[in-house]
C-alpha cells in the first residue's frame, strides 16, 4: 500500500487495498483471499456507511480495471486513505 502511495500509482494503490482487505476476512469465511468479493468485505466491517463507501469504492476501481474495456478514474482513491486505514484497523482488532 505505502510503496503505491509513493508512486502515486492509483491501480496498484486500488488493488493492494483490495487484496489487504480480503487477506484481513479470509479467515472469517475459511476462504483463500483471493475467492473474496466485495460483499465479503462488507459482512465483516458490517454496513457503517462511511466504511462501507471506502471499502465499496476500492472494489468498483479493481472490478473495473479486470472486468471492464473502458479505463476507469482511480485518482480520487488516494483521498480515501484515511478511511483505509480506518477499515484495515477494524478488520484486524476482528481477527
């Protein structure tokens, strides 16, 4: 996550968020991390709105940029790195 904040690189930025946040609530679902989906996510940080936007932002840039043919704008991530890191906390304190 740092390493793609220095570089200022949105899409690496968008999917180490990602992968973090799946590797924190894999062991929720008895899951490999990489089998998790957003909805995943939100069971465990539960429907707080302000981390349910973060984590669902993050989702929609990394959803976009495998599954989609037009590039999408992932500048506006790093604004939410506070919020992050908010919901990587939460994640961990349920481990």
């Amino acid at each position: 996550l740092r390493s793609a904040l220095r570089a200022q690189d949105p899409f690496r930025f968008a999917d180490a968020a990602v992968r973090a946040m799946c590797v924190a609530c894999a062991p929720h679902f008895a899951a490999e991390a990489r089998a998790l989906v957003c909805r995943d996510v939100l069971a465990v940080v539960g429907e707080r709105p302000a981390m349910a936007d973060v984590v669902r932002r993050f989702f929609a840039v990394v959803d976009a940029t495998r599954f989609s043919a037009s590039p999408t704008d992932a500048r506006g991530l790093f604004s939410l790195q506070p919020g992050l890191e908010q919901v990587l906390k939460e994640l961990e304190t349920k481990l």
